[in-house]
C-alpha cells in the first residue's frame, strides 16, 4: 500500500506509476476528493496506519512543518518507509533518526533534507536509508518546462489572471 501526501502534479504522476505496478494507493490531500479508480483518499491518520510506504509531495506550509514527527511516525506500521522528494522540513530529523535507529519504521528515501546543503549526520551512516542529492529537477526538459510555465505565469498576470498564486 503506497500512502502518497499530496495529490497534486508530482504526486499524481507517482499515483500512475503505483498502480502501474498494481500497488494498492492511498491519498491525503487538504482538499477532500471524491474517490477514483483505484485511488482511495483518507485522512492524514489512516494513510499513515495503513501505508507500507509514505510518499511526500505537497509543499512546506508552517501547517506541513514536521509534519512526519515523533506522533505520526508513532501511528506508523513497524516495516513501513518513508520517502521525501518534497522538502526537508516536511520531517522533524531527529525523530525520524531516532525512529529508525530503534526500528519503529523500517526505512527511509530522502532526495531532500532539513538542512541544505545537507550536513553529515547520522543518516549519512544508517543502512536502512537511501539518501539522494535533489537533482533530478535539473534535467533539461525539466528546465525548459520551468521556463515555459514562467513565461505563461507572467503572461496570464499582465492579462489580469494570474496564476498559481499562493496566498
């Protein structure tokens, strides 16, 4: 059972590939949607109990801060894993160290940290985490596609309609 956090874009895109694979998928969003083909969509509490693996994509809010800590890891299945793509700050470090270390999860995949540039610290040393550097946004496409969506930003806010604003 994958537990994806955020069903937006990215995390959408990870949906279609768990269940490619024929993964049972869970999702928690802050706006409630109706269920999907093979997509179920849970509260925050219930992916964590039920997921074998936790996926994180939203963004960080001072509502997301932490928001994998000594609490939730505790509502974890002893042999699940968490995977962070999203931003470091989305887990409190200490206590997923401390979780790992005492094997209340089984595992972590970290493509970002709390601290970056990343420092060496116990994770860097731990057998049951993968960490990643953060850079699979800097391929080219990926960069062009950024360019684009910039030039479509600036154009929909000269024309009166901006878009993807966060307030």
């Amino acid at each position: 059972v994958l537990g994806i956090v955020g069903a937006g874009n990215i995390g959408r895109e990870v949906i279609k590939v768990a269940q490619a694979l024929g993964m049972k998928v869970l999702a928690y969003t802050r706006t409630p949607r109706a269920d999907e083909d093979n997509l179920k969509y849970v509260s925050f509490e219930e992916l964590l109990k039920q997921s074998d693996y936790i996926s994180l994509h939203c963004p960080l809010t001072p509502q997301t801060r932490h928001m994998i800590n000594k609490e939730t890891i505790a509502m974890m299945k002893p042999t699940a894993y968490i995977i962070n793509t999203g931003r470091g700050a989305l887990i409190d470090e200490p206590a997923l160290i401390e979780a790992l270390k005492e094997g209340r999860i089984a595992g972590a995949g970290l493509d970002v940290q709390e601290t970056e540039p990343p420092v060496q610290d116990p994770l860097y040393d731990m057998p049951n985490v993968i960490l990643t550097p953060h850079m699979g946004w800097k391929g080219l496409e990926t960069r062009q596609r950024l360019v684009s969506i910039l030039a479509a930003n600036i154009q929909a806010f000269d024309e009166g309609r901006p878009q993807n604003v966060v307030s």
